[in-house]
C-alpha cells in the first residue's frame, strides 16, 4: 500500500489553552497509532502546522477528525501526494512551539511535493523538516509539549 502525506496551515480557535491542547494531543496521538499515522505538529501561539504520513486509508481516517475539530478554522492544504517513505516514522504526532516567523516561512516557501525519488524535495518541505530538526541537525528530538 502507497504512503501518503498532507501537510496544511489552520487558525487556532482564540482562547485555546494549555489543558485543551493536552487533551487534543492525547486524543490525536492514540488516534495516530491505532491508524498508521506519524508526523508533526508546529504551533506559533496562533496557527497551527501539521504534517501527517501514513497508508492511504489512515490518513483518510484522520483528515475528517481535523476538518471538523473547533479548536481551529481556516483549514489551508499546502501540499499533499504520495512519499517513498516516512520522515517521522516515530512520532504518532511529535510537537513543537516555533516562531511566527519560522512558520510564515515554511507557509511561504513553494510547495511543490514531498521528498523523492525521483522528484527532489520541495522548499517548503526541506524549512519543515529544518525547522523540526534545528540547526543541530537532529533527527529526531525530544518532543516539546505544547500545552502545560
Ligand atoms: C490542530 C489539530 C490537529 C489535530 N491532529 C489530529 C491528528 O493528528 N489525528 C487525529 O486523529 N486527530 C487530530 N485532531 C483532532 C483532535 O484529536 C480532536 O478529535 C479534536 O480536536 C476534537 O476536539 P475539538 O472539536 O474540541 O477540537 C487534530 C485537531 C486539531 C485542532
């Protein structure tokens, strides 16, 4: 079975706080690993970044628990398509605060599709993966809790 991915911007709904982001992400992440699902979620404090992998049909469990959840709105696809093979294969969904700034880049940047091959990796794919992984380069650092 193919891989897929879908990587969207959303507005937080306004007055989110902590405990309701610790209990989206329990909720998501159990969700995640019972449907295949990995990536990653990028929060400024006001829009949401996600990046979500897995087999066709897990991703298509999860996308409608997304577009009808009201802790956001505004729901805006950047890219999505098929990928050779996970960039997060551990996290049922990692999480991570990062600068407005950092987050309008990688919404900016031309997205044009996943990692190959044969095609090469988009620019809004390569600051997603920069801004996950820091300038240190690692792979896969210790998840940051969003909320408390
Ligand atoms: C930004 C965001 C990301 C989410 N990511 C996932 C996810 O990866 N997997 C999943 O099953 N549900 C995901 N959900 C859905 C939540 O787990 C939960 O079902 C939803 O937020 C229901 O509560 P609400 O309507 O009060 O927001 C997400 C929701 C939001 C707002």
């Amino acid at each position: 079975m193919s891989l897929h991915a879908i990587v969207y911007v959303s507005d937080a709904r306004d007055l989110l706080r902590p405990a309701d982001l610790d209990r989206l992400l329990a909720d998501a992440t159990a969700f995640n690993r019972v449907a295949g699902v990995t990536g990653v979620l990028m929060f400024d404090g006001r829009r949401f970044l996600q990046f979500l992998e897995g087999p066709d049909d897990g991703i298509a469990s999860v996308y409608p628990r997304i577009a009808n959840a009201r802790s956001h709105s505004g729901l805006h696809l950047l890219c999505e398509g098929t990928i050779a093979r996970r960039a997060f294969p551990r996290w049922t969904m990692g999480t991570r605060q990062i600068d407005a700034e950092v987050l309008s880049q990688i919404i900016d940047s031309p997205w044009s599709g996943f990692a190959g091959p044969p095609a090469p990796a988009s620019d809004g794919f390569m600051r997603l993966l920069q801004a996950w992984t820091g300038a240190d380069g690692e792979l896969e650092p210790p998840a940051v809790a969003l909320g408390s």
